[in-house]
C-alpha cells in the first residue's frame, strides 16, 4: 500500500508539467498564426497597392505615346499587337481588354497623386467597378467613400446598384459644392451630413408586409439591426430604442437613437408610417435640444435628427427650411421599385433641388427703400427750426 501512494504522489507533478508545456504551446501557436496573417495581409496590400501603380502607368504611357492625336484604327492595331506581346512574355493579365481598363484609369483619374492615396486601400478589382460610371464626381464619391468605409468590392457593387450616389443629399447640390465636400473628405477625412443622409432609404431586407405598426417596423429594425446600418453607413453606432425623454414631468419616446462616430454627434431618428407632417419638426426639435443640453458629450457636435416617413412632402420640407434646425427627412421603401422608376424618380429630385438652389442664388437681394426727400416747404421750415435752436452768441 504505501508503495502504491508514492507512485501516486510522482504521477501528479508529471502530469502538471505536461499540462504546462501544451497551454504554453497553444498560447504560442495562437502568437504566431497572428504574426503569419498579418504579414500575408501587408504583403497582400503592398503587392495590390504595386500593381494598381504598374496599370496607372501602362495605361499612362499608352495613351501618350501611341493614342494622343492618333487614328481609332491605328490605336487599335498598336493595342492589340502590345497585348499579344505582352501576354507572351508575362502570362495573364495583360490582354486586349485588359490594356483598355488601364488605359481608362489613366484617363479618368489623371492625377497620380489621388491614384496614390487610393490604392493604399482599393484594389484593382474596386477601381475596375468604378472606371466607367458616366460622372466624374460619381466617381470620386465612390471612391472616396470605400477608401473611408473600408468596402469590399461586393459592397462596393451593391452600393452602385443601389444608387447610393443619387440617394444622398450630396447629389442634390450643385457641382461646385459637391466637389468640396469631396475634397473635404479626400484631403482632410472629414465627412458632412450631406455625405451621410440619403433619401430613400432601402428597408426591403426588413421583411415587412402590409398592413403594419410603427412598432413593427422598430420590433424589424432591431432584428435586423445589422443590415439596417449597413443602409444607414458603416460609422453608425446604436445606442438606444425607445430613449426616454423627460420635459416638464411629461415622458416622451424617441424611437431609435444612433451616434455618428466621423460627424461625431447622437443622431436620432423617429419612425412615421404616414407621409411627412410639419408638426413632426417640432417633435424632433425637442428631441434635439434635450439631447443637446442632457445626453451629448464634451466635443461632440450638436445632435441631428433623421425622420423616416412612408412618403416625403417636398414642399413642406422646402417651407419649413429643415437643414437649419439639424433635421433630415427621408423616404423609406419597403418594398424596392423597378429600377428604371426608381432611376426616374431619383433624377426628377436631384434636378428639382439643383433647380431650386440655382433660383435662390440668382435671387437678388432687395436694396433698402430710399428715403423720399421732404417738400420744399416743409425743409424750409425744418431748416429755420434747427437755426432758432442755436445757442445765442454772448
């Protein structure tokens, strides 16, 4: 029996130096699979970052040299034969279709500068997306906005064919505006309301069907919470539902509350089922300056609201002049539209916005009424009344 006990007694302590061993070879292995994927990424993204350089330039280079004042037909000889010889020599990657994507880089994004700083974070298969929609600014929004938002090229897709662009209340201003808001955003990363808010937004994903409450909708949101601020934009943080706001021992419910981590301010916002209503302002003003004075932080910007409603009144929006009181309205679908009405529909309300800010430029300040020059008679008599009231000489 007690030889028994002292064979016991050494087991134990092997035991615990095995255990020792493999929980410090784990802890191990865990350090260097971290170390193994990081160098795969900064390799993945130095070899993309090389190679979206390398077609800049090759497209560059083409459309000096063998495409500047040139024949279409004599191009197109000279990109085929550079195509065939270059696939000899290098493989994939280099065929007819392939020169003519690097050579429209070049062309839409002529400074290398902007090619730069992108491609520390799209790929070549993010530009490829963007080579060829028809407006230069389009194109600088979506680049800009997945280099900030850090979009895979299937986001990137989605977010074209979605309409993103025309969604945004950044379409709806001039060019001009629109350039330095983007500039904005490329030389400083600093993002405007205008590049955040949308109208409409897309809640198909909510599964909803007709009849429903506005408590459906919130019960919707909350379930599919993520791919509600997937819509909303990447920088979307939740905070709360249903926040209670106390005025004067009377309770009110904001329906959703968000914070924008670049705007750096809560963004409430407040479900309508029915079209917009003006007396929904004064609803969100309140909300607003409660949340100024009794839920915002230190540095943060002032709160700004976003009221979804089944249908936007363009008029009372224009009346009640939102933007100056922090406030959004925005359409919400839960159902999509063929693409071609919603194109038409989108179009038609950039146009009527544009329309309307180029009207309000053009308006002319009224000058100041001029001062209509008394009678005769009656500057006379003012002129003898000013002299009786001089001080009389000593």
């Amino acid at each position: 029996m007690a030889k028994a006990k002292s064979t016991t007694r050494r087991t134990a302590p092997a035991r615990l130096a095995d255990a020792a061993p493999a929980s410090t070879a784990d802890r191990l292995l865990g350090d260097l699979r971290s170390l193994i994927e990081a160098a795969r990424d900064q390799t993945a993204k130095a070899v993309n970052s090389a190679l979206v350089g390398l077609y800049w330039h090759i497209g560059k280079r083409i459309r000096e040299d063998v495409l500047h004042d040139r024949r279409a037909e004599y191009g197109d000889a000279i990109v085929s034969t550079l195509s065939r010889r270059l696939t000899a020599e290098y493989g994939r990657g280099f065929s007819e279709p392939s020169l003519r994507h690097m050579i429209r880089f070049a062309e839409v994004f002529p400074d290398e500068a902007i090619v730069s700083a992108l491609r520390r974070d799209l790929s070549w298969t993010h530009f490829k997306e963007i080579l060829y929609l028809d407006d230069p600014l389009k194109r600088d929004f979506y680049a800009e906005m997945c280099r900030i938002e850090r979009w895979s090229t299937r986001t990137l897709r989605h977010k074209i064919g979605h309409l993103l662009f025309e969604r945004t209340a950044l379409s709806k201003k001039p060019d001009e505006l629109i350039a330095q808001d983007l500039a904005a955003l490329r030389d400083e990363d600093r993002m405007t309301p205008d590049l955040v808010f949308r109208d409409p937004y897309f809640l198909d994903f909510l599964g909803l069907t007709q009849p429903y409450a506005e408590k459906d909708v919130e019960q919707a949101i909350l379930r599919e919470l993520e791919a509600f601020i997937l819509e909303l934009g990447t920088d979307f943080a939740f905070v709360a539902r249903q926040k209670r706001i106390s005025v004067d021992s009377e309770d009110y419910y904001l329906d959703l509350l968000f914070y924008h981590r670049r705007l750096r301010r809560l963004v409430a916002v407040e479900l309508k089922l029915d079209r917009f209503q003006a007396a929904d302002k004064g609803q969100m003003e309140l909300y607003l300056r409660w949340l100024e004075r009794y839920d915002a932080r230190p540095g943060e910007e002032p709160p700004i609201g976003l009221i979804l409603c089944a249908e936007r009144s363009e008029k009372q929006v224009e009346l009640l002049q939102l933007d100056k009181s922090g406030i959004r309205v925005a359409q919400y679908l839960t159902e999509l539209p063929p693409r071609e009405l919603l194109e038409k529909k989108l179009r038609d309300s950039i146009r009527l916005a544009r329309e309307h800010l180029a009207a309000e430029r053009r308006e002319p300040t009224p000058d100041p009424e001029p001062k209509t020059p008394p009678p005769p008679a009656a500057a006379a008599k003012a002129r003898n009344s000013r002299r009786s009231k001089k001080p009389r000489d000593a």
